[in-house]
C-alpha cells in the first residue's frame, strides 16, 4: 500500500520571505508543494525555508537567524504559567498531556519557546563555564536553537527534576519515547543519531512535526535531519 500524502501551501509561487536580524538580510524562498512518505514511502526531496512551517531545518549548520514566531501564546490554561508555544501546537500537546495522565504518567514541561535573545544569555553561560565546543554538544548556539521555532519541548517528571538521560528510563521518558508521535511529537536527539544530529542523547527534548510526519519518522527511525531537506539562502 503507497499512500503519498501531498501538502500544499496557499502559496501559488515560490514566495521569498525576508527576515531581518542583526543588520543582516537573509533571503528565504519558501516551498509550494510538499510531498510527504507515508510510513511505506519514503519522502520525496523536501524543501522547507520558512520557519513558520512546521517542518523547516535548523541545526548546527542551518540557522532561523532572529526568527521571531508571531503566534507564541502562554501555555497557562494547560497548567504551565511560565511557558509559551506557538497556538499550533496546544491542542496536539494538551490531548497528549491529557492522555499520559490517563496513563498515570504526569508530563511537567521545563522549557518550551526560547527567544534568539534568551539563547544568546543561556548559550554564553553555558560557553563560560565549560568552553563553546563543549557547550555546542547539548546547547544550540543562539539562531540554531529549536526551541527558538515555538514548537519544541523539554519535559520532564512531576517534580520537574534536572534534564538528565536517565530521563530515558523515567516513566515519563518511556512514555513519550513510546506515544509522542500520535500526538505529533518526535524525539530531536535520539542516542543512536548523535552522528547525524551533533547533540548528545536527549531524551527529554521533543519538537513538534505533526502526526502524519511524526508517524513517519518514529516507523521508520528516522530524524527530522535524516530526511533529504533543502534550503537556499
Ligand atoms: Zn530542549
């Protein structure tokens, strides 16, 4: 069975979307149509520019510069005052909260939507006190950063315990490693992938893709950055 799910945007044309950050001009062209695997289909060649689409590249070597989402609402009414996400991603994460606690498994969230500014604070600290190359291990340079989209989560256990990989083992942990994805949440940085992704294993660290490519990536064992992706800048 082949099913290829086709995405398209309301753009007619390949559209260019200027974003302005530190003095600098950077071109965006944003994809018309995307074509997406089915869990038997591997993807076609994607190409995601726009930091406002859901599935738009960042890592070490591809940067949202300043990047600002303009539609990051606070997460209260989920019971979490001090977070903020883009509004496409709650009603995925409130029924995904609400589902593990059925489970008994409550899901606390330490980290949510990260300003390049907050990056920047949070990035030299870290720089500081263990050198940058070290820091570069598990802590995004500011415009690399995923939570800076909106839609990227650090979680953690009722108590909101530090993020450490014996997180992986928590019920918590084996609860998202096992369910985020019908809720359209994928795991960033998998141990098997460090290779692929440069960050060490985080199990706590989870970005929002969407169920029909969150499916995708967790049948097939695959990262975001696995997937053929192209931007021009
Ligand atoms: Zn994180």
């Amino acid at each position: 069975m082949f099913k290829v799910l086709i995405i398209s945007f309301l753009i007619p044309f390949a559209s260019h979307l200027l974003f302005m950050s530190n003095n600098q001009e950077v071109d965006y062209v944003a994809s018309t149509t995307v074509s997406v695997g089915s869990v038997t289909t591997p993807p076609q060649k994607l190409t995601f520019s726009d930091p406002n689409q859901l599935l738009t590249t960042v890592s070490k070597d591809v940067s949202i510069l300043g990047f600002i989402p303009k539609d990051i609402v606070s997460l209260s009414k989920l019971g979490y005052p001090e977070q903020s996400a883009r509004s496409v991603v709650v009603s995925d994460l409130e029924r995904m909260v609400d589902e593990a606690k059925k489970d008994g498994v409550i899901l606390s969230i330490v980290s949510s939507y990260r300003s390049y500014d907050k990056q920047v604070e949070l990035f030299s600290d870290y720089s500081k006190n263990i050198g940058e190359v070290k820091a570069n291990t598990f802590s995004a340079r500011p415009g690399h950063s995923e939570h800076q989209l909106g839609t990227t989560f650090d979680f953690s256990n009722e108590k909101r315990e530090g993020l450490t990989q014996g997180f992986g083992l928590a019920p918590e942990g084996l609860w998202l490693a096992k369910n985020a994805y019908q809720y359209g949440f994928t795991i960033s940085y998998p141990a098997h992938k460090v290779k692929v992704t440069g960050y060490t294993y985080e199990p706590w660290h989870y970005r929002y893709v969407g169920v029909e490519m969150a499916t995708y990536l967790f049948k097939n064992d695959l990262v975001l950055q696995e997937l053929d992706f192209t931007v021009y800048k």
